[in-house]
C-alpha cells in the first residue's frame, strides 16, 4: 500500500506541482481576488525571511498590512525586514526571533504577544523543518515534530482568543502533498517505534497538520481554518533538506513567488470566506486530503487521541522547569 501510495503521489506531483502545473492553474485565477487593501489589518507569518514565507510578507506588506515575521535567525529576519521594507513603502513590518523547535519558548513567545497586542487577524503557519537525522530538541522531543506540529499546535492554540476577537480572523498553516503518502498514525507521534526516515518523518508531520486544521475548524467556528500545499518550489528549505530532489526537479520546481500564490489567496482574498473552514487548498482550489483507495482516513478516535496526545505534550513542556508564563 505505501510503494501504491508513493507512486500515485509522484505521478500527481508531475502532473500537478511543478512550475507547469501552477501555469495551467493558474489561467482560471480571478486577478481581483487580490485586489484588495490590508491596511488595518495584522498578519503574523513563522519563517518569513526566505521563500514562501517571504514571498507572502512582501505581498501583504504591498497591500498594506502590518507584519509580524517570526523566524529562527535575527540577522536574516532583519535583513527580510528591511527588504521588504524598501520593496513595499511599507514600515509596519516587526521582527520577532523564535525557533519554533524549542517548545517552551512558543508558549512564553504567544503569550508574550497576546499582552502586548489588541489584535491579530491573520495567523500563517509557515515555518517547518526537515531534519535528516534524529534529533532530540531541549525539552526531550524529537525536532521535526516539535517543529511541524507542536509548535504550530503551541502557538496556534495560544493566539486563538486574540484571533478570537479580531475582524474575519484566519489560520492558514502550509504543509504538503507529501501528507497523501501517509495515514495519521496517534501511537508513534514521534516515530520512535520505526526507523528513522527523515522524508517520512516530514509527510507524517504534515499529516497531523491537516488533522489539526480540519478539528480546529470545528472547535473555533469564530476563525476561518485553512491548509494548503505551495506546490514543489524551489525555496532554500527544499534545496537544503531535499538536495538530491532538488538536483532532480530543480528545473521544474515553481518559484517561491508561485509557491506563495495560494497562500497570499487564502490570507488576503475575500473569496477565501466563501469556503467552509478546514480545508485543503491547492492553486486555489479545495482538493482531497487523500488519494484514491489509499486507505489514509482517520477515524474519530485516531484524531481525538491525537489531539489529547498534543495537549498533554503542551502543557507538560509549559509547566516543564516551572511556569515562568
């Protein structure tokens, strides 16, 4: 079933991810969709000093929002500000230095925030990670994971009420087609029990993305819940944690700007709204989470264990050395 898996998913891959796919997609977008203004509103995007992550800032920076970069490095965050900065006429953008791999800093970051801040309207869960070897991060937990699913889980659950009492508040967190390639598996959430397969630790962190989004939806009714796949872009990210894919693909990979193209639509657009929350967007379109008899679907129980199992995760690391929050 998984070589069944993996081999519908690179042929819709080729079909669907490349820079080709996006140009076909991309003959149906409405070119007012984006013709909208930001000003007043309040965006904060994790990983936002190269890529998509910035690719995204530089265009709500455009239209006038105000930004929050949140990224690992402050040097480079800086530098991201400035150019977005000098690109955009816009001075409303605001460094914030966080490793989202070090999960007690995410809560004592959020709650940080939510004091010193009245609103925030748009949450983008960008910043991700693909550790090739196992790493164990300072509060015990395996990095990749730590990253790609309880940080977003920290911070996410942490700025809900602040996104609570905002204007048309959203979640829009990035994960990737390579989600289809894996069931959610609530037993081995850090992959423990097998062996360690950086490319699958990363599908499965995705996987429990979409989980999370599509349970939030229901749980926050007041915020709008969306995830999306940028697509296969040619970013630093990929070319540093996939460089033999990347040497494969690299001419047909989608620039960072066409890889940020549905996740700038899902911030910004007044379409989005028309929606239901908790869906899985690809150029612009809601598509399925899985594959054609790839027997990936959750059942109730899987995902509530799930859920349970992230909230104890988070509020162990919070109280972990004493509650300094």
């Amino acid at each position: 079933m998984s070589l069944y898996r993996n081999i519908l998913w690179f042929i819709k891959g080729m079909r669907e991810y490349t820079r080709s796919g996006f140009e076909n997609a991309s003959k149906s977008f409405a070119a007012k969709d984006l013709d909208v203004s930001m000003v007043g509103r309040s965006f904060m995007i994790t990983g936002a000093n190269s890529g998509i992550g910035k690719a995204t800032a530089m265009a709500i920076a455009k239209k006038g929002g105000t930004v929050h970069i949140v990224c690992r490095n402050k040097e480079r965050a800086e530098k991201a500000r400035e150019e977005i900065i000098s690109a955009s006429g816009n001075t409303m953008v605001f460094v914030h230095v966080l490793d989202l791999s070090e999960s007690r800093k995410v809560w004592e970051f959020a709650e940080a925030f939510k004091k010193e801040h009245t609103s925030l309207n748009v949450l983008i869960n960008n910043a991700g990670c693909m550790v090739n070897q196992r790493e164990i991060n300072s509060d015990g937990l395996e990095k990749n994971f730590a990253t790609n699913t309880l940080g977003v889980y920290i911070l996410t659950k942490c700025l809900i009420p602040l996104l609570e009492k905002s204007r048309d508040p959203r979640v829009i967190t990035v994960s990737s087609g390579g989600m289809l390639v894996q069931k959610l598996n609530p037993d081995d959430l850090q992959m423990e029990r097998a062996q360690f397969d950086a490319t699958m630790v990363y599908a499965q962190n995705k996987r429990q993305q979409v989980v999370m989004t599509e349970f939030w939806a229901k749980a926050y009714p007041k915020i709008h819940f969306s995830v999306m796949h940028p697509g296969w872009a040619d970013t630093p990210a990929v070319s540093s944690a996939m460089p033999q894919f990347y040497h494969l693909m690299r001419d047909r990979l989608r620039s960072a700007e066409q890889g940020s193209d549905t996740l700038i639509w899902l911030a910004m657009s007044r379409v989005t709204i028309t929606f239901p929350s908790g869906l899985f967007f690809q150029d612009r379109q809601p598509v399925s989470v899985h594959l054609p008899l790839a027997w990936t679907h959750s059942t109730r129980k899987e995902v509530k264990a799930f859920m349970r199992r992230l909230e104890t995760l988070a509020i162990s690391v919070k109280h972990s050395e004493g509650d300094n929050i």
